[in-house]
C-alpha cells in the first residue's frame, strides 16, 4: 500500500474534505504494516473498498423557525459498509 498515492488520489476526488482526508490518513498509517504483509487485501481491493461509502442518501428537512419563517437543510445518511 502507497498511502500518499491513495492520499492524493482522494485528495482529488474530495477536494475541501479535511475532516475525511484526515481521518483517511491516520487509519491507512495505523493499518499500512499489517496490510503490506497480507497481499491477499491487496487483491480484494479491501483499501479501495473501505476509503469510498458503499451508499450515501441525502434528504432535505424543511422546519419552520419562532418566526414563522420556512427553512430547508440537507441531510445525509453515509453507510460505509451494509454487513
């Protein structure tokens, strides 16, 4: 495993996501040794499969506030892996 060609990869695919990229990055460090001597992951493209959500669904909310006034949010559900 090459974490900074996976890093950049997402870096691309991900722009302004610091919070991700950084979380990305702590757990390809903490896992790079166990994975590099277990090539069979590396067949299975399991760091391919754990970086990228299997499902992300996203809904609006609308609410009204004390005014009266109508707002709508955008919500998201991210499912990074359905077993």
């Amino acid at each position: 495993m090459n974490v900074e060609k996976i890093m950049h990869d997402l870096e691309a695919k991900h722009p302004g996501e610091a919070e991700y990229l950084q979380a990305v990055r702590e757990v390809l460090i903490s896992v790079e040794d166990v994975y590099n001597s277990h090539p069979e992951f590396e067949k299975a493209k399991l760091i391919e499969r754990l970086v990228e959500p299997e499902r992300v669904i996203t809904f609006r909310v609308p609410w009204t506030d004390d005014n009266g006034e109508v707002h709508v949010n955008i919500g998201y559900r991210v499912q990074f892996n359905g077993a």
